[in-house]
C-alpha cells in the first residue's frame, strides 16, 4: 500500500516539474520587445525639434556649381532693365508721325486739354510728344492743383470739353477716370494723350517729365 501511495506521488511530482520546465522553455523562447536606448531617444528628440530640415539641398546651394548657373541668368535680367530696349521691342522708327509737334494730327486735341485745364485755374501745364520713348501713347499732358476738388475739377472739365469738342471722345474703361482726387493723382487715359492731373507733392514724388526725359 505505502509503495503504491509513493508510486502516484513519484507520478504527481513527475508531471509537476515537466509542466515547470515546458512553462520555462517557452518563456525563455518567447521575443522581448527592443526598447531604445537612451542616446537613441535623444537623437530622436534632436531630430523632431528640428523640423523637416534637409542639410543636403542646403549644400548643394551653396556649391559653386549652383552659383555658376544661376549668375548669368541674373546677369541678363539685371541687362534687360538697364539696357534701353531696341526694336522690335521698342518703339518702330518708321511708324514715327512726320514734323514738328504743332504739325502732328493730335494737336488740336491736346489743345483742347490745355484749354479746359487753363479755364480751371491749373498750373504748371506741361504737354510731351513720347512717340519715340513708347508705343503705349503718344502725348503725355501733365498739370497740377492746388487743392483735390480743384483737380477734380480739372478732370471734370476736360472730359466735358473733350467729349463735345472731338465727337463724344471718352476716357478708356467706360469713360471712368483712374485714381481718385482723394489720392492726389487722377489719370484721364484717352488712348493717344493720357492726361495726368496731379497735386504739387504727388508731382514732384513721382517726377513724371524727369522720367520721360531719361528715356
């Protein structure tokens, strides 16, 4: 009877112990997950406070190889501005009115200009002939007022007298002057004569005879 108690206790511990060594071998075969080291966390760190930076391009910039092939290009741009352009990016010479600016067809247009800006107490009344500088017009009249309803006068003006004087002749865009008496500058755009009625300070800032002089 003792043998046989002994017998099933032997069986008992036999299972235990083969249940401990399976449970132990398959723990030491299960994959522990990879955990980063602290360095790794830093540079991590590093990296995420720096954005989406990319060194490389940055270099390749700055190699000579880049500037060498950029300069010219700006080069040329910076000549086409300085330059004075030439035909056919210009102005044609033979499409050039004959004589003198009193034998020009548009004059008694612009005299008519003059005249209503005269009758409005404008100053400093100042008609150009730019068929050489450029193709956009082909007089510029500029005068000035001491105050903005005296420009808006001036404008008022010479559209009534333009309009009943060369067969209902408006200013482009609808008959609707550009820029505002409030502004300073008010530009009546006729196509041939652009008429600019400017306050004296407004005048002198943009300069407007200085710069078709230069051309």
């Amino acid at each position: 009877m003792e043998n046989t108690v002994l017998t099933r206790r032997k069986i008992v511990l036999f299972g235990l112990t083969h249940l401990m060594l399976s449970a132990q071998s398959s723990l030491a075969f299960t994959p522990s997950p990879i955990l980063p080291t602290i360095s790794q966390t830093n540079t991590a760190l590093e990296a995420s406070r720096k954005g989406n930076r990319n060194p490389k391009f940055k270099q390749s910039i700055d190699t000579p190889s880049y500037t060498s092939r950029r300069r010219p290009q700006i080069n040329d741009v910076m000549n086409s501005i300085t330059s004075p352009p030439s035909f056919p990016h210009s102005v044609d010479p033979t499409d050039l009115p004959p004589g003198t600016v009193n034998e020009d067809p548009l004059a008694g247009f612009v005299e008519t200009i003059v005249h209503a800006a005269d009758m409005r107490k404008a100053t400093d009344i100042v008609a150009m002939r730019v068929t050489r500088c450029t193709s956009l017009t082909n007089f510029i009249v500029v005068v000035s007022g001491t105050s903005r309803p005296q420009n808006q006068a001036i404008a008022n003006s010479i559209m009534v007298d333009v309009e009943e004087k060369h067969d209902g002749k408006r200013c482009l865009g609808n008959g609707v002057p550009e820029g505002s008496a409030d502004s300073g500058w008010i530009l009546l755009d006729f196509g041939e004569v652009m008429v600019h009625i400017m306050t004296p300070k407004s005048r002198l800032f943009y300069d407007i005879e200085g710069q078709v002089s230069k051309t």
